[in-house]
C-alpha cells in the first residue's frame, strides 16, 4: 500500500512585521548577541481575536480551492498541531474539523511533535491508513505564540521574542501512488524533556497568578544544550531516512526543515552537504515558524516550482529542547 502527500495549503496572517518593531522596545539584555536570536528581516503576528481555528480555516483554502469542499468533508482523520491552544484544557481538533464541514472517524491533537509536528503528523497518519483506518488525513498545524506570548509588553523586550513568527499550514494525506511518502524516521530523546521551561519574575507555575509574564527559560547554558542536540539530531534522522530510500542526502532535490535561526540552517545544509539553493527557508520573511515551518517552505517550494515533478524532497526538524526529531522524504507527483 503506498500513501502519499498530495497537497499543501499555507496562510499567514497580518502584515509583515519588521525588525525595527522588536528593537524599538529592545533593552538590555544578556543573550542580545548569541546567535540564537539573530533576528530576521520580517515575521506575521497572529490577530488580536485570531485564533488556532480561523488561522486553519484560512489554510485550508487552497485545498478546497484545488480539491474540492467534498474531499475536506470527507476526510478520515483529522491530525492537527497548535503551539499555543485557544484553551487550554484540550486541543482545537474538534473546533477544526466543525469549521471545516468534517465529521472525521479519528481526531487527534498532537502536543509532543513541536516544530518537528508536521513530520510526525505525516508518520500516524501514514499509519492509520495502512492499517485501514481511513483512506485520507488531513494534517493542520497552526504557530500563534509569537503575536500572542513573544508580543507581551515585559516579554517582547527580550531578544527571544524578535525570532518567531506565527503562521498556519494543512497537507492532505491519502492512499495513493503520485506523491508517496518514501521513509519516515521519528526519534523520542525524553531525557531532554524537562529542559525547555517557562521562566517568570517572581518565579511561579504558568498558570498561577502573578505579576510577571512568562517567557522562555533560557539561559547560555542551556542554549549550548540545545545548538549541540539540533545540530545532530536533524542531520542523524535525516541521514537515517536517504540510508533506507538509497539516496545520498548531497543527491536530495530538495531539503526543508523547521527554522530557529541562520546557525541552524548554514550546520544542517553543512553536514547534508548541500547547497544553499536546495535547502529551501523563508527565515528572512517568516522567522522562526515552529510547526509550520516544514509546511510553509514546502509550499512555497511547489508553488515557484523549485520543487518539480519527480523531484526527492526530504523534510527534518527537532522540537523543543531536543525532545523529539523527525525527518521524512517524499516524492513528489506535483499538483493537478
């Protein structure tokens, strides 16, 4: 049984916010020059009263618009990865597939797959269906912390908050020969789970009242831990998967991965040996997208046609602190 990716569908919300907004408010702060938080050109904020349900809505469109209401309606599963959940007592899955016109025999909200979601969306979804569980998924991601948290007023004075962006992607996953869905490799590293942390002043628990704002907990140690993890983790996964589909990561047409910062991008395409203009970013425009950025490059890779038919495009990323990394290839049969 072979199951392919068919389609991308991106969005991304508001205007594009330059550099100069994030160091108008800029002050002193120890991490300002680790390359960590190097910030882009531009980054999108999601809308005041936008939320993870209209930022997929708003994605979706362009699978309606090239497959039809019918195909979204008659989706098996509904797969779906929110950064920062409208509530936080459950995921938005429910409210997606309501908004959609779905009534889907699985819905499921992944936490854990972080900006590594996308790949690990494909993964069950590739799952399910060869276990004949649906004939179609449809994976939706959506990052909405960097108008939400980063834009705090205590918070946006930080160097961390100048990198995200927040944006919103669907594929469209089904039994199928065009686009198929050569390898996947999905790695746990739970020894590393506990490292990613809130930090507020005074210190409490997230949800706790307080007069301080929550932010990343980072520190210059801990930022060591992490370049350290992200630089072998996304090259060992994706040297996994071109060892199994018998390809040479140097002979890939096409490398996407999530995108923290430039040191991320310049290691990996490094040791994949790559050259720039096959591993596709849109870090100057987008900054650091979390989930979303796998969809989105990809998309955009379509869309341009640098990605063509035929062509092999292997997707790769780690979340969090080095939690998890996942990295997957397919072929591409291009768009009808």
């Amino acid at each position: 049984m072979t199951v392919s990716l068919l389609d991308i569908s991106t969005y991304l919300p508001g205007e594009p916010v330059p550099a100069a907004y994030y160091a108008g408010f800029a002050e002193s702060d120890d991490l300002r020059d680790n390359v960590m938080f190097k910030a882009p050109r531009f980054r999108h904020h999601v809308g005041e009263d936008e939320t993870a349900i209209d930022m997929v809505e708003r994605a979706a469109a362009g699978i309606v618009e090239r497959h039809g209401q019918d195909t979204i309606e008659n989706v098996d599963i509904l797969i779906t990865h929110v950064q920062l959940p409208d509530v936080p007592f459950y995921g938005g899955g429910g409210g997606m597939a309501h908004r959609l016109g779905m009534k889907p025999n699985w819905v499921l909200d992944l936490h854990n797959g972080g900006c590594a979601a996308f790949v690990l969306g494909m993964k069950l979804a590739q799952n399910l269906i060869e276990s004949g569980q649906g004939e179609t998924a449809l994976i939706a991601v959506a990052q909405n912390a960097a108008g939400t948290i980063f834009d705090q007023k205590t918070i946006r004075t930080k160097a961390q908050a100048s990198v995200p962006g927040d944006g919103a992607a669907v594929g469209l996953v089904a039994r199928s020969d065009k686009s198929p869905i050569l390898d996947i490799e999905c790695r746990t590293y739970g020894e590393f789970a506990g490292d990613m942390a809130i930090s507020m002043q005074p210190a409490r628990k997230w949800w706790q009242p307080g007069p301080g704002e929550g932010s990343i907990g980072f520190t210059e140690s801990k930022i060591t831990k992490v370049l350290a993890r992200g630089n072998r983790q996304v090259p060992e996964v994706s040297y996994a998967v071109c060892d199994r589909i018998g390809i040479k990561p140097k002979d890939l047409d096409l490398l996407v991965t999530n995108q923290p910062n430039r040191a991320f991008l310049r290691n990996w395409r490094e040791a994949l040996e790559l050259p720039r203009e096959r591993h596709r970013d849109t870090f100057e425009q987008c900054g650091n997208l979390f989930a979303a950025g796998i969809p989105v490059n990809l998309e955009r890779a379509i869309s341009d046609g640098q990605l063509k038919k035929g062509d092999v495009a292997l997707m790769a990323a780690f979340a969090h602190a080095g939690d998890f990394a996942g990295a997957a290839a397919i072929k591409w049969g291009g768009r009808d």
